[in-house]
C-alpha cells in the first residue's frame, strides 16, 4: 500500500476497497450488520483481519478505528469505522471479545494526528 507520510482515513478505506473489502459494516446489538446486502454477522462468523487506530492531537480532538472485517464462510469483506468513543460505550460484550482476541494477536496500526 502506497499512502502519504500520514495516512488518513480516506487512504485507508480506498486502500482496503481496493484489496476487495468492500461492503459497510455497522453495529446492530450484538452482531455486525451490511445495508448493501442486508446481512448480519455474529463474532463467530466473522475475523478481523486489519485494525488501524486514529488520533488527532489538534483542536478538534477525535478517535477512530477503522476494522477490516472477514465473513470467509460467505465470502465477503467489509469495513467498519468506529469512533473510540463509540468502542468504549456501546460495544457489545461479544463483538468487544471479538477485538481483544484480535489485538491479542496482531500487531495495529496507529496513526496519530491525522487531519
């Protein structure tokens, strides 16, 4: 992936987009649901296959994550963009699971003071 000394989100998103993880994910209780093919995921059915952390140090502070999300039993791939505080209020405990057991065993991708 060629980005800028400092990727943004956009980057990344187009950089994933590009390597097939196409569809959006976003939170429904406790699972992972699509609006483009209107399916739903439970942990067990999907991986996380990329995390990449965002900061901005600047006025107008934010966090966000942006996961790379892998149904291989349905042969689909998606993305799912968070903000940190989001992640901290209202993640359900499963998909938190989900999270620790990624970052327990990856490495991620921090990416501070992003515009």
């Amino acid at each position: 992936m060629e980005l800028s000394t400092r990727p943004n989100i956009v980057d990344i998103v187009i950089d994933l987009h590009s390597r097939g993880f196409t569809f959006d994910y976003g939170l429904s209780q406790n699972e992972l649901f699509c609006s483009q093919n209107k399916s739903r995921l439970k942990a067990s059915e999907f991986d996380i296959r990329e995390m990449y952390y965002f900061r901005s140090d600047t006025e107008h502070f934010y966090e966000k994550m942006v996961y790379a999300i892998d149904a291989p039993d349905y042969y689909i791939k998606g993305i799912l963009v968070i903000s940190e505080k989001m992640h901290k209020c209202i993640f359900p405990e499963i998909i938190q699971n989900k999270l620790q057991e990624y970052v327990s065993k990856k490495r991620i991708m921090f990416i501070n003071d992003i515009l």
